[in-house]
C-alpha cells in the first residue's frame, strides 16, 4: 500500500479567492476522510473557519459525508453557500 495518496482539490467561491487559484494538488494518508481537506483548508485560512459548518463536500462530483474516505486520484470540491442575485 503506499504512503501517500494525491488528491485534486477544485476550489470555488471564496476558498478560490483565498488560495488565489481554482485547484491544488495535496497528498494524504491512505484511509483519510475527506473533511481532512477543508481541516487543511482552514488551518492555512483561519479566517474561512465561519464556512466549515455551511460547506458542502463533493467526491468525483457526488456530494458525500464527512466521513468519506479518500482514494488516490480523487477530485475533491468545496462547495461554499452561494448567493444569486
């Protein structure tokens, strides 16, 4: 089994405007949940932590729980709540 496993992380609304692009690459722990990502999220960007309840997390575009556990190769997305207008 390997080490690491690398994750492709799209960023949209306000987690794109933090890290200034729409995508980042990270490796994980084999067997790590995917709520891992937005605790990596909020740990660079302390200020995002008011959106950690409101987020929703998205596997190979299907919306799963926090639980989830990541695979090599997975494309993550967090979803913000957006406002139309």
């Amino acid at each position: 089994m390997a080490d690491q496993i690398t994750v492709t992380v799209k960023l949209f609304a306000i987690y794109q405007e933090a890290y200034g692009q729409p995508e980042l690459q990270w490796s994980f722990p084999p067997q790590t949940p995917v709520s891992a990502v937005l605790d990596r999220v909020l740990a660079d960007h302390p200020t995002l932590d008011p959106w950690r309840d409101r987020t929703r997390l998205g596997v190979n575009l299907k919306f799963v729980s926090a639980d989830t556990r990541l695979q090599d190769g997975d494309e993550v997305v967090l979803i913000p709540p957006v406002s139309g207008g």
